[in-house]
C-alpha cells in the first residue's frame, strides 16, 4: 500500500496527465480511469486529504514539477478548513513571515503559488511553494472571500508578477496552426504573418524551457527579440558544435 506521501504524489500527478498538464491526448483517459481506481482503495482519512487537495488545486495547461507533498498537504487542509496559514516566505533578498487566508493552489509559469489574502496588506497575493517553510495552520477560522476571477490561472497570467518575466519575440517558418500544437506548453500568444508564418511572444521565467522547446520542436524561427536570448543561444550552440567535432 502507498504511504500518504507516496499516495498523494500518485493522485495528483494523474490527475494532471488526465486533464492534459503532463501527457498527450493518448494517454489522458487511461490517467483519469487509474486515478479514479487508486482513489477507491484508499483509506477514508487519506482519501480526505487527497480530495481536499484536489479541491483547492487550479490546474492550467502548462507543465511543472509537482509541489512538494509536505506544503501542499498542509495548504489543501488549511484551504479545506477554512484556517489561518503561517509560514516564512523567501525572496532573493530576505525572508517574511506571511499569515494569510489561503484560497487555491496554482500551477502557473511551470512553478506552483499558493493564491490567498494577505492580511497585513489588505490584497491578494500569490506565494511560491519552493519558497515557503514552516508552514503552520491557525486555529482561528474565516470565511472565504470571493475570488476575483472564476478563471483563476487565466486571471493570474494576466496580472501576474510573482515572477520575473522575460519576452521573447520569434517568427516562427510554420503555420500558426502547427506551431500553437507544438509549442502548447510555453505561454505566450501566436500572431498571423502569413499561411506559413506566425509570431511567436513568449513569456518565460527563463531562457532554458524556450531553448530546450524550440530544439524538440524542431521548429525553423528567427529571434526578432531581445539581444539576450539571440546570445544566450549563439554561446550554447557554439558549446555543441564544439561536443560535435570529431575526436583529433
């Protein structure tokens, strides 16, 4: 049998295949048919646990690693109970201690967020998992507010600035069609030039998802923009073509 760790790591992680998040199309029946049945044979108490858990999770479209078990455990059963969430939040700079009242878990920018009303600032305010510590739920009840949005991971997209975002500009030598299909799990928007030509805005975290993308896509693009990213790929292209080079 599944320890409770092991047990909500399975549900969830099929849970995301069977809403699309981390497998194709193919395969997102079979997920949901196992987590219905991994669902059935578990105990009450854990079987609590896993749907308060699912409950309060928004799950977008986007890849990303799952939380680790031990925070998402506790945040689910704090936004289940409708308690006070404690805990230390660390930025790059210095580390806080936050008490909110928690709303939903958000998978968004390939990272997760605890989406939740910060009382001290009197806002919503969104926190990553990976960054908090000592999390510790309250006695003291409240009652829940109203989202500001019914489409959460969309309303968050739009206005998000948990992290720092860079913009990517390509024209990408494929139908707008094809590439939407190709490069679903970036975020971004898709522009018509042309029956075989699109731009592409990428909104990333990072460099390396988009490389790493655009080099199993095997899609042919040009980089409009920034200088940054059109270096960062000229320095590690220049690194293979050096590991490709026959032995002397």
């Amino acid at each position: 049998m599944f320890e409770d760790d092991e047990a909500i790591a399975a549900v969830l992680s099929l849970k995301l295949a069977a809403n699309g998040a981390t497998v194709g199309d193919e395969t997102m029946t079979s997920a949901a048919r196992a987590e219905a049945k991994i669902h059935r044979i578990l105990p009450p108490k854990l079987r609590r646990t896993v749907d308060a858990l699912i409950s309060t999770t928004d799950i977008s479209s986007t890849a990303g690693a799952l939380p680790e078990s031990g925070t998402s455990k506790t945040v689910a059963e704090a936004v289940a109970a409708q308690r006070l969430l404690r805990f230390d939040h660390a930025t790059t700079s210095h580390t806080t201690q936050r008490e909110v009242e928690p709303a939903r878990l958000v998978r968004l920018q390939q990272r997760w967020y605890l989406f939740s009303w910060d009382r001290a600032r009197s806002d919503w305010r969104t926190f990553r998992l990976d960054r908090m510590s000592n999390v510790q739920i309250g006695d003291e009840r409240f009652h829940p507010r109203a989202l500001p949005a019914d489409d959460l991971p969309a309303y968050l997209r739009a206005n998000f600035r948990g992290v720092p975002e860079r913009t990517v500009v390509l024209t990408l030598h494929e139908s707008a069609e094809h590439a939407a299909d190709r490069l679903y799990r970036i975020d971004g928007t898709i522009e018509l030039i042309s029956e075989r030509e699109c731009r592409y805005t990428a909104h990333v975290d990072s460099y390396e998802w988009l490389a790493l993308s655009l080099t199993l896509t095997d899609i042919e693009f040009t980089i409009e923009s920034p200088d940054d990213f059109r270096a960062y790929l000229a320095l590690h292209a220049s690194r293979m073509l050096r590991g490709a080079r026959p032995p002397r």
